[in-house]
C-alpha cells in the first residue's frame, strides 16, 4: 500500500475518533519532542565544531579570523546551497503567522541548524535562541501540514515548536510558553495555552534526559535580595533600558550600513573582518559569551581579560571598569556585523550578554565608588540580563522567568520583576516596537495592538481581484459598448487600451439616456463617454491602503493596476466577505 493510502486512511480513521483539540494536544508533544531534540542536536553541533578549531584547525592566536571563515561558509551555504536569505528569523516565524496562513517552508527545519551551527560555532557574534526558534516552528508548522491541520491549530502548533525549543535549549518551560505568548503569538486564548505547556514540558524532559546539566546556561544563587538595595536595582532599570534602546538602535544603523554592500562575499569579508578587529580588542565579544557571563558570575571576571593584548595591568579596576564599558558599546556592533553580514544567529543570547555585562558594571562601580562590596555583583548580572533582555525583546515577563528559572528559584523574583519593568517602559517611550516586530510593523505586515488591521493584513489582495469585466476599446462606439452590455453581467465597463493601460470607465448610468437613440448609437465613441474612476488600487497595495481609498471615495468598485495594466476590479463586498472569514480563523482556541 502507498504511503499517500496509509496517511489518507489514518486522517480518515482521525477525523472520526479523535476530535481535532485532543489531536493538536498529541501533535504538541510530538512537536515539543523534537524541537527538543533540535535543540540538543544544534548545541552539540556547536560544541563539536568549537572543539574541532581548538584542536588545531589554526594556530589558537588566530582565533579572531575563525568568525571570518564561520561568516563566508554561511553564506556560501545559504545563498549559493540552499537559496535561502537569512537576518532576524523570529521575524520570519511572526511575517508566516500573519502573511502566510502559518506555511512556514520545509527546508528552514533544517537550515537554520546547519547556518547558526556553523556561525557561532566559529565564533560569531551572535546566539543560537533564534535559528532554534525557527527550527522548531518550522516543525511546527510542517508536521501540522502533512496532518492537515487547520489555521488555526496549525498556529498553535508553530507556537509549540517555539515553546519547546525555548525550553530545551535553557531547560526553561514557563519561559518558554511565556516567550511564544510574548513574542510569536500574542492573541492566544486561554485553552490555546494547553498545547504550548505539553511542548514547553516535552522539550524539557528531551534537554534533561540528553544533556542533563549541560544545558546552554545554568547558575546557582549564592546571595539573596536585600530590599535596601532596591534604590540600586530602581537605577539598574533605567540603565537596562538604555542599554537596550542603544542595542536596538545600533543593530539598525550597523546592518544597514552593511547591507550597502551589494556582493555578498564582499559584504561578508567586510563583516567578518570588522569583526576580527573588534574581537582582539575585545575578546569575551567572541561567540555567544555565556562562558564570560558564567566567569563573571562565579569570581572569575580575570577571565575577561584573557588573551587581551592591549591591557598590561589586568587586576586594575578601574581598568576592568573601563574596559566592561567598551563591551557594552561595541556588542552591539558585533552582533549586527555577524547577522548583517550574511551569519545566521539570533539576538537572544547578544541580549542577555550584553545584560550580564551591563547589571556586572553597575555593580563593580557603586562598590568602587563606595569603596566596599555593598553590591552583590553576581545578583547584579542576572538581573541586568533580565532587563536588557526585557528591553531588547519588548518581553518582560519572558526575561523574569527565563532568569528565575535558570537559576532554580525564585529569590531574585522582586528585583528582576523591577528591573524588567522600568527597563521594558524606558525603551518604549523611545521605541514602541522590538527589533522582531518593527520592520513588519512599519510595511503593514503586523498590527498586534490593532485587530481589525490584524484581520485585514491577513487578506490576499491578489485573489479578490475579480476579472470577469468586459472591456472596451476608447475608439470604439456605442453600439459595440451595447453590445458588450446584453452579454454583461456588469455595470461597469473598463475602457483599456491595445497596450492593457486603463484609460476610464463607463457604467450603465452613464449611458441609460442615450443608449437607444440610434444615430448616437453609430457616432458617440467611447473615449467620449468614459470617466476617470474614483480612484485605483495597486495590486502590491496593503488592504489598509486599500480601505483608506474606499473610505475617502465612497465607491462600492475599484479597479486594480498591476504594473501599470490594467487587472481587474476589487469590490468592497468582496473585501467584507473575506473579513469575516478569516475574522472566524483568526480565533485561536
């Protein structure tokens, strides 16, 4: 028997005994399972290539081209292999749920892994959150595919795919449903959460059983929270915020700069090399950083110093201060010149460095100033990582909980809940939206605080467009209109010339009174009769755009461009229907 037999006898055997929510909920332990193992395979991958170039691949002073190589061979592997543009993939995952019905393609199950794995692995600037996300969306979003799924349970299950491998990767779970919530789904429904906990939870237990404690980032509290160093995580906040508003900003103009650059070899050289120099003046700025985080976090912040070929008194504060402050300010360049380049990696990780270093400078300045240790340096990192993170990602409650679950409880709860807020609404009075969202946001792509925009951004302009109107030539006369009209079912003529370009139109009003006077009949031509129509729509138009135009004319029927021919018309009927319906799809449950 055929494999297409077998699928379509168990989808009918499906169909009649399992309801469709009890399926979604298997679906998502499936799909939790295997982003979780995603997850763990991607981190070996990594772990493999780090230790293939530390064992000889070049000599271990030229560390700082290994990003170099890392950025060419993802581009050789993603434009010229896999004929794929790569750049910020949560955006990709958030532009599928809105603009293409969840259809995420087959190939991204796989090559983002393959990407990431090699860019960070050689060192760059960047994390492997991101690319893992995508990876498990996209299991999300094929599987329910090849199950025949609907829209909306097949959304619910690219979340799942999210979720749980958020939760694998930093065995995370309510992190990582709160991350889906937050960030890819932000419309879900209360019995919608079901299926993301299973995946949360199944990505989870993969990580624990196949890693153990060698997740990507674990810490274990040795301080408490004093509530008289609230005033001091109150000023951690502001700071977080700007940080984060000064990340944002930077990863804009650095990846624009950079995208100039039109060859993309070229633009890779030109990334990779900027970003050699900047890691021999900077070395913890290679790779993700968590083993800096790790070093600053137990004591060891000589660590950050390692391999420095600039710095001759390493046990000098006010040189490690210093020297903290330009890691703050160049990581964000690094990042952008990884991605813009042409890596593969996402913002996550860069956010969460960029955190630690930020809450660990605060910290190692009050006590310098004051100076005693009046600050825990190490609360102060994992709370800075929350707020930066908060900031970056436009998610304060995933920072929280992601930080309360990585170090195995809740004693910092207060503090971060602080941090992560005041950080959150620094950066939104100077930026609304997060780096995922705002490009989408300003094309019209995505309106999560604006519904009936949401539901419009769904509709496809292209297939309302009806075709069904007889056209006329303008030196034609009206006799050949009338003609067209007793085989119409119309009352709008386009009048288009021998080159498709719209030159007017004609409705039946603007003949009824002359259309039996026999005499006009064989003299009037059309061009006589036509009229510009109200206004005209442009086939790659926003329906946003589209409804504006409907609205300021008051007309019931627009005709559509495309290219400067004429296509068709759109009618406002039209529109409404395709509203409501996808109105009811856009109901997660």
């Amino acid at each position: 028997m055929k494999a297409n037999e077998i699928l379509a006898k168990f989808l009918i055997w499906r169909i009649k005994r399992v309801g469709t929510r009890n399926f979604v909920i298997f679906l998502s332990a499936v799909i939790g399972s295997l982003s979780g193992l995603a997850a763990v395979s991607l981190k070996a991958s990594v772990h493999f290539i780090q230790h293939l170039l530390k064992s000889g691949f070049l000599p271990n002073y030229l560390y700082f081209i290994f990003p170099l190589i890392g950025i060419l061979l993802t581009i050789i592997l993603s434009i010229y292999i896999f004929r794929e543009t790569l750049g910020h993939g949560i955006t990709d995952i958030i532009y599928a749920i809105e603009k293409k019905s969840s259809l995420i393609s087959r190939s991204k199950m796989y090559t983002r892994m393959i990407t990431s794995a090699i860019t960070v692995g050689f060192g760059g600037s960047v994390g492997l959150e991101a690319p893992i996300v995508v990876t498990g969306s996209a299991i999300g979003s094929n599987v329910s595919q090849f199950m025949h799924i609907d829209y909306n349970s097949r959304t619910i299950l690219v979340g799942c795919g999210a979720a749980g491998a958020i939760s694998a990767i930093f065995n995370s779970p309510i992190a990582g449903v709160i991350f889906c919530f937050e960030v890819i789904i932000t419309d879900l429904t209360i019995t919608g959460f079901i299926p993301l906990l299973i995946a949360s939870v199944a990505g989870s237990i993969i990580s624990m059983l196949l890693l153990g404690d060698d997740i990507l980032f674990f810490f274990k509290l040795t301080e408490s929270f004093k509530a008289s160093d609230t005033p001091f995580y109150i000023l951690l906040g502001i700071i977080c915020g700007l940080s984060s508003l000064y990340f944002t900003r930077m990863m804009y103009k650095i990846e624009k700069k950079i995208e100039m650059i039109r060859n993309d070899i070229g633009r890779g050289l030109t990334g990779g090399i900027l970003l050699g120099i900047i890691i021999i003046i900077f070395p913890p700025i290679y790779g993700e950083g968590y083993d800096m985080i790790k070093a600053i976090l137990t004591g060891r912040e000589s660590m950050l110093l390692n391999n420095n070929l600039f710095i001759s008194e390493p046990g000098n504060m006010l040189v490690l201060i210093f020297f903290l402050l330009g890691i703050v300010l160049i990581k964000p360049v690094a990042t952008s010149l990884t991605i813009g380049s042409g890596g593969s990696g996402g913002i996550f990780a860069p956010s969460l460095f960029l955190g630690g270093i930020t809450g660990f400078l605060v910290a190692l300045t009050i006590n310098y100033i004051t100076g005693s240790n009046i600050i825990s340096t190490s609360n102060f990192a994992l709370v800075g990582m929350s707020g930066v993170m908060s900031g970056v990602l436009h998610a304060p409650l995933t920072g929280i909980f992601l930080i309360a679950e990585i170090t195995s409880g809740y004693t910092l709860i207060v503090p971060l809940m602080i941090v992560s807020a005041i950080s959150f609404l620094t950066i939104s009075y100077y930026e609304e939206y997060s780096l995922y969202t705002k490009n989408l946001i300003e094309r019209g792509d995505y309106n999560p605080y604006d519904k009936d925009k949401q539901v419009l951004g769904i509709i496809q302009l292209e297939k309302l467009v009806e075709t069904d109107h007889t056209t006329i030539e303008p030196e034609k006369k009206l006799i050949d209109l009338i003609r067209v009209v007793s085989k119409s079912k119309r009352n709008i003529f386009p009048v288009v010339n021998k080159d498709q370009e719209l030159m007017g139109i004609i409705t039946l009003d603007d003949i009824r009174e002359i259309m039996f006077d026999e005499d006009a009949r064989e003299k009037i031509e059309i061009r006589n009769l036509m009229h510009s129509p109200p206004d005209k729509v442009d086939i790659k138009e926003s329906m946003q755009s589209v409804m504006r135009k409907f609205e300021k004319t008051g007309a019931w029927n627009l005709p559509v461009i495309e290219d400067g021919k004429y296509k068709g018309f759109l009618s406002k009927s039209t529109i409404f229907n395709a509203y409501r319906n996808n109105l009811r799809r856009k109901k997660f449950a």
